[in-house]
C-alpha cells in the first residue's frame, strides 16, 4: 500500500508554506497565491494517480525479476554539485560494479535540472524519462524495493565519493564533435586559441544562491564567501606564463578585471551558457576553485583542482586529485592567535553563526598565498616540483591527525594519492600541524 503518512505529511508541508507566505506578505497582496496554490493541489493530485496507476507494472517487474532486473534510480537535478556526483559517480560505478544477473536502470531528474548541458549528457548514458518518478513512488511502496532501488550519490554518500569510483574508473562523459568545435571556437573568439592550456577560475561569493535560491536565506554559508580581487596575483602570473584564465560563474557580484588579454572574465560576459560551463571545466589544465558546486564538473572529468579557502576543513575533498589551501581561523577579531590543526577540525562548523558565537574570526587566503598554491600546481602537473624529506614528513603529519579525528569516518573513506595541503602553507606554519 502507499505510504498514507507521507502523502499528507506532503501536502500539509505545502499547505503550510502558502500560509507562511500569506503572513509575510498580506492578505491582500497574496490573493496572486491563489493560483499557485491552486497548482500546487492539481499537481499533487495528478501525482497520487499517476503513482497508483504505475502500482501494476511495479507489481509485473516484480513477476519478472527471475529474468531480468529493472531498478529505478534519480538524479538530483537542483544543484550543480549534487547533479554532477550524482551522475558522474553512477558511470563510474556502472563500469565498476556490474549486476551478477541482466539489469535495466530507469532515472528520472529530481528537479529542473540545473543545468541543461549536463542533462543532455546524462541522457546519452542513461535512460532518464519524466514518468520514472511515478514508477520510483510505487516501487518505494511495496514489498521488496531496495531491490529495485538505485539511490543517489547524494543520499548513499552525501554526493561525496567516498569509494574513490571516479579514481578507479576511466568511464567518464564525452562531447560530440560538434560541441568540441563549438568551445573551440568559443576559444578563438575570446582570443585564447593560441594558448597551450587555460585554467578556468571559479571563486565563490553570494550572488547565485540569492538569484537562483533566493526564497530561502543563505547567510549562514556566507563564511564560505571569497574576494576575487585576491585572486589577481595568480591569474597574471598564469597569464604571463602564457596560459589562458577564464573566470567562471553563473551568477557573480563583481567582475574580474585584470589588465592581460590572456584573462577573460566569462561569467560577466555575454557568452556564458550551460554548454560552456560544463565544457570549459572538463577541458581546462586544471581549476581553481572553493568548493562551489561548479568544480563537481572538473571532479567527474578528472581534472585537477586547486581547492582556495576550502572551509570547514572537516570536509575537505580528499577524493580528488587536488592540492588544497584551507582559510584562516583565529581565536580573536586582533589576529593573533591562530587555531591549530586539532582545532580547526573540532569546531569545523558548517554555519556562519557558529564560528561567530565561538569567537572564531574567519579570514581569507592572502593574493601571494593563492599564488603560492597555483603555481605549485602548475608545476606539479608540468615541469614536476622537488618534495623535501620534511616536506613529506609534513605531509604524512597531517593525514595523520586528519584520520585520527571522529570526523573522517562520518566524511570520507578514499584518499586520492594526489591529494595534498600547499607545500608553502605547511612551510610557512609548522605550528599549525597541532
């Protein structure tokens, strides 16, 4: 039988945030409610029949389990970090992991997708029609339904790669011909052709979960906010190298303004599109990112990233081939003191409020630390970079303490082997691996 609980559990939680907003707003100024909330009851109502209808054949794939085994999975769609895994991480494993008997795998997009070019990847590997959700719904409620249930990345592993699929396999998204030849062109008409590699540089700031999520209130992830002024320093010195520096975004609060024609800000221009976000992260030499949803991209196409003022540490991407600069945390507004190791990973918070009421003052990279770690990136992945002795000591001294903490079983399982901290940061503060 359906879940009776939940289906009311549903529609009350609906109902109830169309009061919320009558009381925000009015009662005047929410009679224009009235039509979505009309919406709202005849999509739920539409959705309990389809869901019952789809009860028979969830019953008949039942009868035919013996011969063949059809599974209903879903993507989630809303965010562009959890689609990313979610899709990225479920090739991987199908290369992997392959079913002791015959098996079809039916998905639907929980969500509009957020991005369509990833979309129209996912549905070249699998098969992912809208009707699905219903199948899922009346799989979920009869005898037998985890065996017939694919569960998401972002519910099996809270879209962290914590069985280091993507490592182990080389099953990954391809472009067509013509899509290569459109970011190729795409290449030529920003004047970066002629550049051996480009990097894509992708900073995090407040403007795309206010424009894009805006009815809910996304303070409390202010503290992983960034300055991309900080970021000028690398991009030139990249450029002068001779590499090409696309600044990403979809939404951003300020532009990016270097004077080198080798740096191009995409996300302020009038090119950007869902094609060239995704294509731009997959080809680069590698990103420089901190933790946005948008380096999930470059993550399922095993492009190396540059993780900058990556916070809380606790959640550090140790799946990724990936070299990482942490921000600052110091005990008082003054600077002085600066928390240790031990400390960051204990009161690594996931709310702005919380390092606030812990009198933790938050501050990001410096322009010449993030210099420091993109340069050795670049040279890791071209010329190669000596690690001394005591480099490598450090190294081990910090995933030491990092897999000592409670943390690390509730958050991660692989480690990349190229996974690392900045060398000049382990340098520069030898007290810290504490």
């Amino acid at each position: 039988m359906l879940d009776a609980s939940k289906v009311l559990r549903r529609a009350q939680n609906r109902v109830n945030y169309q009061f919320k907003k009558i009381e925000r707003r009015g009662v005047r100024a929410s009679f224009r409610l009235i039509p979505v909330a009309l919406n709202h009851c005849i999509r739920f109502l539409l959705s309990a029949v389809a869901t019952i209808v789809a009860l028979l054949p969830a019953l008949v794939i039942r009868i035919v389990r013996p011969f063949i085994l059809i599974r209903f999975g879903y993507f989630d769609a809303r965010r562009m970090g959890h689609f990313s895994v979610d899709i990225g991480t479920c090739l991987a494993q199908q290369s992997l992991f392959v079913p002791k008997r015959k098996a079809f795998d039916l998905y639907f997009f929980k969500g509009v997708p957020a991005n369509n070019q990833l979309a129209k990847m996912a549905t070249r590997e699998f098969f992912v029609a809208p009707f699905v959700e219903y199948l899922w719904a009346a799989n979920r409620s009869l005898p037998f339904r985890d065996s017939h249930t694919l569960m998401p990345a972002i519910v099996s592993s809270q879209s962290r790669d914590t069985n280091g699929v993507l490592y182990k396999s080389k099953s990954r998204f391809t472009f067509s011909e013509e899509e290569n030849l459109a970011g190729r062109e795409f290449l030529n008409t920003i004047g970066l052709d002629n550049c051996s590699h480009f990097i894509c540089l992708n900073t995090r700031d407040g403007a795309y979960l206010k424009e894009y999520l805006g009815e809910s209130n996304w303070d409390y992830h202010s503290y992983r906010n960034v300055d991309i002024n900080n970021y000028r320093l690398a991009a030139t010195y990249l450029a002068e190298k001779g590499y090409g520096v696309v600044r990403m975004g979809k939404a951003v609060e300020n532009s990016f303004n270097v004077n080198n024609s080798r740096v191009f800000d995409y996300a302020s221009s009038e090119y950007r599109c869902d094609f060239l976000d995704v294509w731009l992260m997959a080809n680069c030499l590698f990103c420089i990112s901190n933790g946005t949803g948008l380096d999930s991209v470059s993550d399922i196409f095993r492009v190396p990233t540059v993780m900058v003022d990556f916070i809380p540490l606790t959640h550090l991407h140790t799946w990724q081939d990936a070299i990482t600069l942490p921000k600052h945390l110091y005990w008082d507004r003054e600077n002085i003191k600066e928390l240790v190791l031990s400390e960051v990973i204990k009161y690594g918070f996931v709310r702005t409020e919380d390092y606030v009421q812990s009198g933790i003052t938050i501050v990001d990279s410096s322009p010449v630390e993030i210099l420091s770690v993109v340069t050795e990136m670049e040279q890791r992945l071209t010329t190669g970079i000596n690690d001394t002795d005591l480099d490598s000591e450090r190294q081990s001294r910090f995933w030491e303490l990092f897999q000592e903490s409670e943390h690390f079983a509730k958050y991660h399982g692989f480690i990349h082997p190229r996974n690392r901290l900045s060398q000049h940061m382990l340098r520069e503060n030898v007290a810290w691996l504490n």
